[in-house]
C-alpha cells in the first residue's frame, strides 16, 4: 500500500477539509446573493470537446485515455466546454440572461509547484445570453466581492481588467497584421515575465520588424482608463472598440469598487476562444499566480454547442485562494468546532449525559463526550483538544438539582446552569 497521494494530488484531513468547506460556503453564499443558479456537469467528457477549440496549452495537458467502448474521453480540465454543452442542448428552454455557477473539480497534468496541483476545485460563475458589458462589470464585482467577503481589502487584491477588442485595434492600428496577433497577444501576455529580449526575438521571428516590436511593447506601458482611451484615439475604429471597457470600468466605479480594478493591458488571458473584455484577481504582493481568471467568450457556444449566444465567465481555484487564506491566519471555521463537551462524573452519570447530548443535538448544537470512562482531567483535555467552546460537567450533585456545571474552557470560569435554560446558552 503507497503511503502518499499522487503527486499533484490531495488528501483532505478534517482541518484542510474545514478550510475547503469554509471557501465552497463563501463562493455558494456570494454567488447566490448575485442570483446565480448551481449546476453540475460530468468529470469524464469526449476528448475532442477539448481538443478542438481549448488551445494548445489545455490540450497537452489533459489526463486522457480510452475507454472500454473504444471512446477517446479526458477528465475535465476546465468547465466552460461542458457548459457550452449543456446549454446548447436546452437553448431554447433556458430564459436568458443564463446565470449558472459550479465547483468541479478539474485536472491538469501541469508542473507542480505552489498555487498549482494536478488536481484543485474551481468556482466557475458565467452569464450566457447578454452582450452588455454591465455583464462584464457584474461578473468582476463577485469575484471581488468574493475576496471582500474573505476579508480582503483593496489594499490585499485588485482585479486587472484588459479587452482582447482593444489589444486587436491597437495593434492592428499600428501595422502588426492578422496572421502575426497570435504572436504579439503571447508577447504582451508574458512582458511581466519573459526578459525583453527574448520576448523580441520571438517577434522577429514572425516577421516583425522595428515599429511593430516597438508597438507591442508600448502597449503594456498603458495602464489606467484615460492612458488606454488616449492611444484608442489615435488609431482607426479606437473609439468604438474602447466602448464597452470604458462601460464596464464606470460600473465598477459606480458600485463603489473602483479601488480594487485597474485597466491593465498586459492581461491577455491564454485560452483561444476569449473574444473580448477579459480579467484576472491577483493578491497586490503577486507572490502566487492569479487568483481568478475570465472574460468574454461569444463565439464558443456556436462551436460547441450549436447555438449562437454571447456568454462570459470565470473561474476561481481553490489552491491559490487556500494559500492565500492560510497565509492570513486560521480561516473562520466556526462550524466546524464544537459548541460542548459532556462529561460524566461517575457511571450512573453517563445516561443523563446521553440524554442531555441528544437533547442538545436535536435543537442543533454541536456536542461530543467520551466514549469510555475516563478522569474529569483527561475528559477536559479531549474537550480542549476538540477545540469545544464549553465542557458541560454532569455529576450527582448537579442530576439532583437539575441542572450541569458548565465551564468556559476559554476563560476558565465556570456556573452551575439549569437543564431547561441549557438552549439559551448556544442561541
């Protein structure tokens, strides 16, 4: 028998399990207070629902095989695919605006290291039916809501907000041609983290000369609204392609979150069907990879699911989000401790103790007591290892008098309650 996972993948013990449950109810709650609907998908789909439209990153990473009926299938690297299914196949009957959010969990055989697994859950929120880039703004505020509700500040994570319509007209507008965007999208995308001159290199060998290389490294020195909008002046159809980030930042400003998103031009996202405003949520010291990622990606439910509907999305994983919260301070996972410990003073005491836990547990409290008969000393130090809030002390003196002792094991201090105010106390 091995002694370890597979590297890359995760065993959850009862306190990373809490931390994992704790981040799932805060991505359920945030998602619901936005009005999105919960939907799941299956974790084995065909292969070329990736290999066709996903780009060549997703493809060389796919845990894929052949099954007993001879299909070639891949467990699911990301969730957009799947709901692109889904959703073509209920077209007609799903009212539009869709707003579906899931938490699969996805596999990528990538190189491991920290924020990255082979294996990690992911929030995924999408809105499919609606061009408007209030739709935009609507998805990056519950990302930033969700790190709000984590207790994140502006001061903590940012969004940094880009759109692929304007990274194209800039572009275009100073020369680079269609066939030579791929290459000069991939140079913007790692001008933070590919030294210049290799980045150059790269152009060159695409057939770029000086004015266009110089052009894709001005670029992501535009940083802010009004920088972007002034180089979208200067260039054929820039105003145009500059309406909808210029809508979409207002409305971040007008809900009052301006302070955690930025224009930022170098985010050009690397899967190949985003086709318009696109962001990710990174902690401010940037010392993990994105927090979460997405955008505008209006033509995949044509390709995959048959139908012709504007959708947008994002995704946020579990793994980066985790670091993150571990490296804040225990996470509030209060519902995962014990609100009592019983303790049975003699034998004759363990029925009235019985009787009180069950009691206890119907009206919701979360109690626990020995299971062997053990010295008030020891019973306390199990109620102090189960991180139990309060030991609920039942001895003679107390069954006769109705009542427990009931002992504070934070402050040490203790009061004889009676049973029929017990409920009081953990409501």
């Amino acid at each position: 028998m091995q002694g370890q996972a597979l590297p890359g993948f995760r065993d959850f013990y009862p306190d990373e399990l809490a931390l994992r449950n704790y981040i799932f109810a805060t991505w359920r709650e945030v998602a619901r207070r936005y009005g999105f609907q919960e939907y799941d998908g299956p974790p084995l789909e065909p292969l070329e629902l990736y290999t066709d439209k996903s780009g060549e990153e997703i493809v060389q990473q796919l845990y894929t095989f052949e099954d007993k009926g001879g299909r070639k299938v891949a467990l699911r690297p990301e969730m957009t695919p799947t709901l692109a299914r889904m959703v073509g196949a209920h077209a007609q009957a799903l009212k539009k605006p869709i707003r579906w959010f899931s938490i699969p969990q996805l596999f990528r055989y990538e190189r491991q290291q920290r924020g990255r697994l082979r294996e990690h859950f992911q929030l995924n929120m999408d809105i499919i039916g609606e061009a408007s880039p209030l739709a935009d703004a609507e998805l990056i505020a519950a990302a930033i809501d969700i790190m709000r509700a984590f207790g994140f500040k502006a001061a903590d994570a940012q969004a940094r907000v880009s759109d692929r319509r304007v990274l194209r007209t800039l572009l275009l507008g100073r020369g680079i041609t269609e066939a030579q965007l791929p290459t000069a999208f991939e140079a913007i995308d790692k001008s933070e983290r590919v030294p210049k001159d290799v980045v150059a290199a790269k152009l060159r060998e695409a057939g770029m000369g000086k004015r266009e290389t110089d052009a894709v490294f001005e670029i992501p020195a535009l940083r802010g609204l009004d920088a972007v909008l002034t180089a979208l002046g200067k260039v054929k159809g820039g105003e145009e392609a500059g309406e909808p980030l210029r809508q979409a930042v207002g409305a971040l400003e007008t809900m009052g979150l301006a302070d955690f998103a930025a224009v930022d031009l170098t985010i050009v996202r690397g899967l190949a069907y985003y086709t318009g405003i696109v962001f990710e949520l990174f902690d401010r010291g940037k010392s993990l990879r994105a927090v979460c990622g997405g955008g505008r990606y209006d033509g995949l439910l044509k390709a995959l699911g048959g139908v012709d509907l504007p959708a947008l999305g994002f995704g946020m994983g579990d793994v980066v989000l985790g670091e993150l919260l571990k490296e804040r301070g225990p996470a509030d996972q209060a519902s995962t401790k014990l609100d009592a410990f019983l303790i049975a003073v003699s034998g004759e005491d363990v029925a009235p103790m019985l009787q009180l836990a069950h009691r206890l547990r119907d009206l919701g409290v979360a109690v626990e007591y020995g299971l062997r008969p053990a010295a008030i000393r020891k019973q306390l130090e199990l109620a102090a290892a189960r991180g139990a809030a309060r030991a609920l002390i039942v001895g003679p003196d107390e069954r006769a008098a109705g009542a427990v002792v009931v002992r504070d094991l934070k402050a040490g201090t203790e009061e004889r309650v009676p049973i029929a105010k017990l409920p009081g106390l953990f409501h």
